[in-house]
C-alpha cells in the first residue's frame, strides 16, 4: 500500500472542546500524542504508519487551533481529556497508542490508572522523569526557535524542520509557536517537566511499552528512557543513533518502521 | 489636587565590572553572583539611603521604592523592607511602587506587611501593587502564564483582608487560605491607597481604570505617557466618572546639573545597559560607550524571552501602538532624550521641559528618577539640590494645559 500522504483535516466537537483532528489510513487505530511543539503537519512518519493503521492525530487542548479551557492547569487533567477524547471519537480500546515528549508523559500518566485503555504503547523521548544525573532542558529560559533547533540533531538536514520551522516565519506560525509554549507552561512550569509521583506508579503499568530515543537527545536525556525502562515491567528501550529528540520528523523512516515492527511482534 | 514630587532611585548594584556585561552580555538572572562584592553593597545601601534622606531635606514631598530580583538593576528584593528603612529617614510619603504579587504564594504576608509599614511610618505609605517583570516570575518561579490571574486573584484578596473583618476563608484559584485574619490592619482608611505601576500594559492601564486606582507610568516615552492616559480617561468616560490628575503618576528618568552641557553628559549614566532589566547584546554595548543606565534599554537583546516568558505578555500588549513608540525611542542617547525618556538641563531648562510634560500629561504625582547607573554621589546630591530647591517650587502650581485649556508649554530648543 502507498504512504498516505493526506489526511482529512478537521475540526470536532469533542471532550468538552473544538478539537483539531488529522486522521488518516485504516485498519486498527493508532492514537498519537503529540509533544510540546504541537501537531505541525501530517507527518511523514504518520504516512508510513498509515498503510497499516487507522492513524489518529489530535491536537491538545490548547495546541494547533483545539480550545483551551482554563480548567486543564497539569498533565494529569490532559491524561483525563485524552480519555474523554477517545470515548468521544468511538475510538475502539484497547488501542495503540504512541506519545511523543510531552504527549509520552501524558499517555504515561494514563497508563498508571487506565490500563484497559491500551495494547500496546510507544513512548518517545517521554517527559515525565526528573533524570538523576543531567536536566530536562529549559525551553522557558530560551526563545522558541532555540528549544527547536535543539530537538534536532542536525535541523538542517531534517526535510520536515525546514518544512515547517527552517524558513523565516510568518506572524501567524511565530504566534503558535508561543501559543504552544504558554500552553506548555500553563501546565508543566512546576515541578518542570517532570512528575514527584510518576516513578513510582511506572512499575504497575502491564503494557507492553516500547520507549524510543534518540542518541544525541539534548531535551530529555538518555538517561529518561533508561529509567522508565527500568521501571516499566514489559518495556524495552530502543535507541536510534544519529537523531535528537523528535526521532518521529528527524528519522521518520526509521522511527515508523520500529513502530509497526513493535505493534505487529 | 496639588501635584506631588518624589525622589526614586533604583539603587542598583553599580559596582559590577564593565568587563563581565562584555562577557555575558546580560545582567540578570543568570549573570553570576560570584561577580557580587557584598563590602561594595553596603557602602552603596549607606549612599543610596542618604540620598533619599537628602531629597525629603531638599523639599520632595516623597520617596518611591521598588523590588527587583537576580538583577543589578536594583538591590531592593524587598520593596517592604525599602519601604521600612526609607520611612525611618524621610519626613514624607513612601509609595511602593510596588509588590510583585503574582510571585507570593501568601498575598495575606503582603497585606500583612503594609499595614505594619503603614503603622510604623503613620499612614505615609502609598501601596502599589505590579505584576513584575518576566525575569521577577523566571526568578521566583511564578508560573507567567497565570500571572494575571494571580496578580488581579491577590489583589482582591489583600483588599477584602484590609477592608472586610476576619476572618475568613479564601478559597480562589491560585490562592487557598484556611483563616484570612490579619491581625494588624492599616491606619489609613479603607486603605492606603493603591497604585498599579507598568511599563504600559494596556491592559493593566484598563484594570487600573476599572478599579479607579492611580496608574504609575514607569520611565517610558512621553507621547506613550500620553496614550496611557487616554485610554485610562476613556475607560473611566465608559464607566460614567472622571479622574483627576491624582489617577495618574508619571517616573521619569531626570538629570538636572547647574549647566544644559553638564546635565547632558551627567544624563548619559540614565541610558544605557548597567542596570538593564535583563537585556544585553547592543544594549550592553551602548552602556559601554555611552552611559550606564537603564533608560533607553527596554527592548533587543538576545534573551527578550526573560522579559516575556510564555504567557507572561499579551499578543495586544506586544503589538500595541505604545510598544511601538516605546521601541522607537530605543535607538541612542539622543533619541531617549527626544522621546522624552530622560530629560535633562539646567533648573531653567528643565523647568520649561516639565512644563511641557505637565501641560500634555497632567500627572498628579511626577516622580524624578534621578539617581541611576553610575552617577555619581556628589552630582546625584546637587541635582536632588537644583530639585527640591528651584525645580519642584517652580512646578508645584503649574496648571496643565489639559485642565486650563491654554496653549502646550513648548519643548525648549
């Protein structure tokens, strides 16, 4: 089957908001999760995974153009929306379920109280986890275009940043761009990032759970995806070399491949 | 009412070597502290303390004092502690200018806090309340993004502890307190009275508006000033009331020496980047070559995000025609005194100038900033001097053009 290079776009009223919605390909659904930068486009790496999955991308409440309602003050109250989301779109569990950076700490959450809700999961480059030895990088203490270029090895060479992020940008994109930031504080400013309680409900999550990192992440160190393979009983780490923080648009190939061997084995 | 003259000063740590703004190309938050000479400090508390004494000596009818944190701009992290000192050795008004409430966790401390300072001092203190600037919530770690709420939530509730009897219990979004019960309350009744202070926030001018308190314009362009007060006028027309000059307050950078040469060159320790609030890059660079303080220095540099972290700014107040007038007067020394961001002559000069300033804005309390950067103590004592004695008697009863209707006084030439 082709890449499916579109997918409908759309706008639904779901889970209390207007959520944004891409969704394509078919067979059995595949929730992802986005991460602090939002849902820039339909991913390559969501292309691929299409010819097999039933690929479902919302934008979080506050992010892309979903409504933000003032009551969703942390991750857990995403973790919850999530939910609701999912039993709003009919969406057929236990589900696949993928969270990149931000989005793996949301799903994460989820997984700790809600493991009916899931097969199998992917967390990548996941938040959530305060590192003992290194730091979450701050993007709170830095501009927008500098926390970006960050979560790349090397951005130049990545087709999707030039695509979305590698020209100069418009004040519309340089608004959602701190829409996405504001949106990120409003809900993990204190502890940063990271969760007092997290490490110690990881070890009662019965998904099997696939972490993914890259190498060279300068976000979330390596050192995350070790934890949370420690703590996670059925979970392997899996690290792909020469990449940054989003393997998802810096290795799009490499990274769905990994998926649909995981989801398939 | 009669207008009201008060002294501020920053009093910032000037004794930083130029050398480390060259490597760091910033001056807060993250520049070190390892850079800090506390011996330095002390010495600047005892001069910057005698120089508010001075001015209530020379005739003002007040101090202003503020708070600041991780920065050289000023060694004031307590604004209530300022207010403390500085009301032990002046005769007149301490306005705070103010209390960052957004980074407290316990609003009813501050309420707590003024009211001791307003007993101690005999009901002189003015209590302005700011939402601080982004580099006061990346300090403290208040969250930015709620910093509006938590700003208008803790002003609410230090009024009603002031103004309703406890105790009571608060329950709101960010703040959560068993037993509202201060014991000490203020002696000026309902209140001292409250002032918000910005860097032209429209909305914050609109809030001020609605709660009918003196909005203090800090240290920005006159033709700004002027749009402040339009908007604050036009909130109150829609409100049904009119507010006198005592709604508006106006601090403005002043360098007033014997000569205009004099207090030209004196001036340049007004511009510049020693004091900047967090800025560097091309700012530091201009304090280098031309001044050492912080008019001029509000936007560039490579961390604006420091002064606007995510959520902190609005998109309006980003874009606002007064941003943009603000950022045009940003470019030189000469073009901060043009804009009307530092003003500087002899008491003949400067006089006309604050005439002229008085004629288009009509601020009930006109608030000198005239001790900055690295001035030094001796030409800082004789402007405080030239001020009280020939400026402030000068100006006390002029009427504003916008209340007699008369011609603008002109700018000199």
């Amino acid at each position: 089957m082709a890449a499916v290079n579109e997918a409908p776009h759309m706008m639904t009223d779901a889970a209390g908001i207007t959520a944004e919605l891409r969704r394509g390909g078919s067979g059995a659904p595949l929730l992802v999760i986005h991460g602090e930068f939002g849902v820039p486009g339909w991913l390559e790496s969501f292309a691929q995974l299409a010819e097999h999955y039933d690929v479902i991308v919302p934008s979080l409440p506050g992010y892309g153009r979903s409504t933000r309602p003032d009551w969703i003050m942390d991750v857990h109250d995403l973790a919850a929306w999530v939910t609701w989301f999912a039993r709003d779109l009919d969406l057929r569990t236990p589900a696949n379920v993928i969270g990149c950076s931000l989005g793996g700490w949301v799903v994460a959450e989820i997984a700790t109280v809600a493991p009916q809700f899931f097969n199998k999961l992917v967390l990548v480059g996941a938040m959530g986890i305060k590192p003992e030895r290194g730091e979450i990088f701050d993007y709170f203490l830095e501009g927008g275009l500098t926390g970006l270029r960050r979560a790349f090895l090397r951005p130049e060479q990545s087709s999707e940043f030039m695509r979305y992020w590698g020209k100069e940008w418009t004040a519309e994109e340089a608004d959602l761009i701190e829409q996405h930031r504001e949106m990120t504080c409003r809900i993990a400013w204190k502890p940063y990032m990271h969760s007092l309680t997290l490490p110690h409900l990881l070890p009662g999550v019965i998904t099997p759970t696939l972490l993914v990192w890259g190498r060279e992440d300068a976000i979330t160190p390596l050192e995350c995806g070790e934890i949370y393979q420690h703590a996670i009983p059925h979970s392997r780490l899996t690290i792909i070399e020469n990449c940054g923080h989003m393997p998802e648009i810096e290795k799009p190939a490499e990274f769905a491949h990994l998926v649909e061997n995981f989801l398939a084995g | 009412m009669t207008r009201k003259f008060f002294f501020f000063s920053e009093m910032g740590y000037n004794a930083y070597p130029v050398e480390a703004f060259e490597k760091y190309g910033y001056s807060a938050l993250l520049f070190p502290n390892s850079i800090f000479d506390p011996e330095k400090a002390r010495d600047l508390w005892q001069m910057f303390l005698r120089e508010h004494e001075y001015a209530s000596e020379m005739g003002f009818d007040g101090s202003v004092c503020n708070e600041h944190h991780n920065n050289v701009l000023s060694m004031q992290e307590s604004v209530n502690i300022s207010a403390a000192v500085i009301s032990q050795r002046i005769k007149g008004t301490i306005a705070l200018i103010g209390n960052p409430l957004p980074i407290h966790d316990n609003p009813v401390r501050v309420a707590e806090e003024i009211a001791m300072l307003d007993l101690i001092s005999s009901g002189r203190i003015i209590s302005g309340f700011v939402r601080g600037t982004g580099i006061e919530q990346l300090s403290t770690n208040a969250n930015p993004a709620y910093n509006r709420e938590r700003f208008e939530e803790a002003f609410a509730l230090i009024k009603k502890a002031w103004t309703v009897p406890g105790p009571f219990r608060w329950e709101g979004k960010h703040y959560h307190l068993r037993v509202v019960n201060p014991w000490q309350l203020p002696l000026q009744k309902p209140h001292p009275p409250i002032w918000a202070a910005g860097i032209l926030s429209p909305e914050t001018i609109r809030w001020a508006a609605k709660q009918r308190i003196t909005y203090l314009v800090l240290g920005s362009a006159l033709d700004a000033t002027a749009t402040c007060r339009d908007i604050y006028h036009e909130v109150a027309r829609e409100d049904g009331w009119a507010p006198t000059s005592g709604h508006l307050g106006y601090l403005i950078h002043t360098c007033v020496m014997d000569t205009d040469d004099e207090a030209y060159d004196m001036g340049r320790h007004h511009y510049g980047g020693a004091s900047v609030i967090g800025r560097s890059g091309g700012v530091a660079q201009s304090a280098l070559s031309s001044g050492t303080g912080s008019a001029g220095a509000a936007g560039g540099g490579p961390h604006p995000e420091w002064m606007a972290p995510p959520g902190y700014m609005s998109k309006q107040a980003k874009t606002s025609n007064m941003a943009r007038e603000r950022r045009m007067s940003e470019g030189s020394y000469d073009a901060a005194l043009r804009a009307g961001l530092i003003v500087t002559g002899s008491p003949k000069t400067i006089i006309q100038k604050f005439k002229h300033i008085i004629d288009r804005t009509d601020p009930g309390y006109l608030t000198f900033w005239a001790r900055e950067g690295k001035k030094p103590h001796d030409a800082t004592m004789r402007g405080i001097e030239l001020l009280g004695k020939e400026v402030i008697p000068a100006l006390r009863e002029h009427p504003s053009a916008l209340v007699t209707g008369k011609e603008v006084t002109p700018w000199p030439q």
